[in-house]
C-alpha cells in the first residue's frame, strides 16, 4: 500500500535525497519555502485543506543560518507552532520532525543517548529542542517521531559539510586547515543512507526520539588524514593546538537502530570515498 508523504522543506541534499526515494513506492507531495511560508498560516491551510486521505508529515524546515540569530530563532519556533495549529490530526498517520544533535551542547557527558541532558550549543540548538517539546504537547505520542540527525555529508552538499570542505582544501590547495586540535569526536551521517533508515521507522511504525548515529565516532584529524590517503596525494594538515576545550560527540547507539539490514550506516571511509568518485577526481 503507498503513504502519501507531504514534505515541508525540499531545498536541502538530505530532503531531495528523501523525496526521490520515497517517491519510487509512494505518493510524495513537497513544498519549499518559497511554495509554502510557515511563517503564514494561510499559506499551510492551502496545503492541506485539498488533503482528503490521511498522511505522513516529515517537516525538514528550518532555518540554519546564523545559528545564534534571535530572530531566525522565534521564527523557528513560529514555522512550528503554525504548521501544529494547521493539522488536522484525525489526518494525521505520523509527523516526523527533523531535529539535530546539537541540543546537546559542545561538551556533553558521555556516551550521549535519547535521554542525555540537554544543554544547546546556540539558538539553533535551543529551536530545535523547544520546537520538539512544542510537538510533543499536541501530537499523539505514537504519531509523532523526532530524528536528531549529525552533521551529514555526501556528493551534492556543495562542500558544505566538514568532509566536503576537507576535500575542497585537499583537492584544490593540498592542504587541509582544522581551526581546533583536531582531537574533536563526531559521528557524521552518510547523506545516502538517510531515506532508507526513515522509510524503516516509519514502517515499522517506530515514535519518539531517535539519534541517527552510527555509535562510531571518528576523530576530526582522522578524517582529514583518510582523505588524504584516499587521494593518495601527499596533503599537509594544519591543526591549531591553542584550543583547550575539545568537543567530543560519542553515542551509544540505540538498540532499535542496531539491526544492520534494516538500518545501514556507512562507515566514514566508505562513505568518503563514494563522494570523492562522484566527483571524479582521481
């Protein structure tokens, strides 16, 4: 049987990864901020006032920019709140909201789980985590499914992410420039693997919280020296030891996410070298 899907925010890699995929086995209808404002209620109301079958809601707006910005931050929380007012949830089989791991602030205790303490790294963080909450209020627990992603990367995200801007530097200058030790943990996310593991939860009709972690942490350093193995070129690495605090992100993965054929998470080499095929710069 095919879910319809309606998909708030299709700008970014990881939501055009997510609708061309979703888009092979179901219904997929996808608004951008330009077709639907949430800042405006009535622009949400034209959406789904057409919507006669019930749905699934996978909400990726927000805005990222300027992550300490109090302004982009109420506006966060205002593209909630008006989305949440608008549903009708008797339509409603499930709302997914997209969150990130940074509400749980740049030195958490370890190893961080769905019930570790919350403690945002910046207004971004602190949006995240209250538009969470403001979810949690209305929508029926077993209707409502809050993926707390990394920081993804993978061929397409314009070298944004940190692998993307480590391979920008090796490729054109040689040279890969961390501003920290390096010493820094992360568990990055492999764009790619996203839209199956969400296609799994919601169809084994999973809720609640969820980091989307792979529990393998790699250091900052380490994935700079990968890349350059990768390229199998002699790239200099420049770390900056004068930074005393080292922020580290180690998880313990959850156990619904542990059945590797269900959900797979690629490790960072692989995941790395994929991108640097796609790029074709070998």
């Amino acid at each position: 049987m095919k879910n319809l899907f309606l998909i708030l925010g299709k700008s970014s890699l990881i939501a055009t990864k997510t609708i061309k995929f979703l888009e092979k086995d179901n219904h997929v209808k996808s608004y951008s901020s330009k077709e639907c404002n949430l800042l405006e209620k009535n622009n949400i109301n034209r959406i789904l006032k057409f919507e006669k079958k019930p749905f699934i809601l996978i909400i990726f707006s927000s805005i990222t920019k300027e992550k300490n910005s109090k302004k982009n931050f109420y506006k966060n929380l205002e593209m909630i709140k008006n989305t949440v007012e608008c549903l009708n949830l008797n339509k409603i089989k499930k709302v997914v909201f997209i969150s990130s791991i940074e509400v749980y602030g740049d030195v958490p205790t370890l190893p961080i789980t769905e019930n570790s303490s919350i403690n945002p790294r910046n207004l971004y963080g602190l949006a995240k985590f209250v538009s969470e909450e403001f979810l949690r209020l209305h929508i029926p627990k077993k209707k409502l499914l809050i993926l707390r992603l990394p920081g993804y990367y993978g061929f397409g995200d314009k070298y944004k992410s940190v692998v993307g801007k480590f391979l920008k530097l090796a490729i054109l200058n040689n040279k890969i420039i961390i501003n920290t030790t390096g010493k820094e943990l992360r568990d990055f996310l492999f764009v790619d693997d996203f839209p199956s593991i969400l296609k799994n939860l919601i169809n084994r009709n999973n809720h609640g919280i969820f980091n989307l972690v792979s529990g393998k942490s790699s250091s900052i350093l380490s994935i700079a020296k990968i890349i350059g193995k990768l390229l199998d070129k002699n790239v200099k690495i420049q770390t900056n030891n004068k930074k005393k605090i080292i922020s580290k992100y180690r998880f313990k993965k959850n156990k619904y996410l542990r059945n590797i054929y269900l959900y797979k998470f690629t490790k960072i080499k692989k995941g790395i070298k994929n991108y640097l095929d796609n790029l074709g710069v070998y």
